[in-house]
C-alpha cells in the first residue's frame, strides 16, 4: 500500500511529472495538453456524498478479502 503524501508532496509530483512529460507533449499553444490532478476534484468530495456514491459499489465481505484492509482493520488504521 502507499504512504499518505501531503498535499506539497502531491504537487511536487504532478510537477515533476509535467517535466517528463513535457518532452513529448507540448503544454502551450491551440492543442495545448493538459495535466489534471486527481486531488483538484477528490478533495472536494464529502464523506457522505462519497459513501452514497462509490461506498455501495464495495461489499464489507469483500473488502475484508483482501489482506491489506484485514490489516488495516486489526492494526486501527483509518482507511482514508
């Protein structure tokens, strides 16, 4: 599983990957690409309206499948 990055540790990556990409992809001009950062829209959601629209796609059964949430569920760690 990932660490959790900060916020600055997240923008640093999108920078340095806009750097890498930037030798391939151009960033300026009529068909300008863009890069769009997942937590631009991710930290806007609410806990509610998160688990009314994504939690009941996930069964509980299902999630405790996988090891890595059994872990987490016996350790007490928080699973956001």
């Amino acid at each position: 599983m990932r660490r959790m990055m900060s916020r600055e540790e997240i923008n640093h990556n999108v920078d340095c990957i806009k750097k890498q990409v930037e030798k391939f992809v151009s960033f300026e001009g009529e068909n300008a690409a863009i890069i769009v950062n997942n937590a631009d829209w991710l930290l806007d959601l609410k806990f509610v309206d998160f688990v009314r629209e994504i939690g009941s796609l996930f069964s509980v059964n299902k999630m405790l499948s996988a090891e890595c949430y059994k872990q987490r569920l016996e350790s007490r760690i928080n699973f956001f």
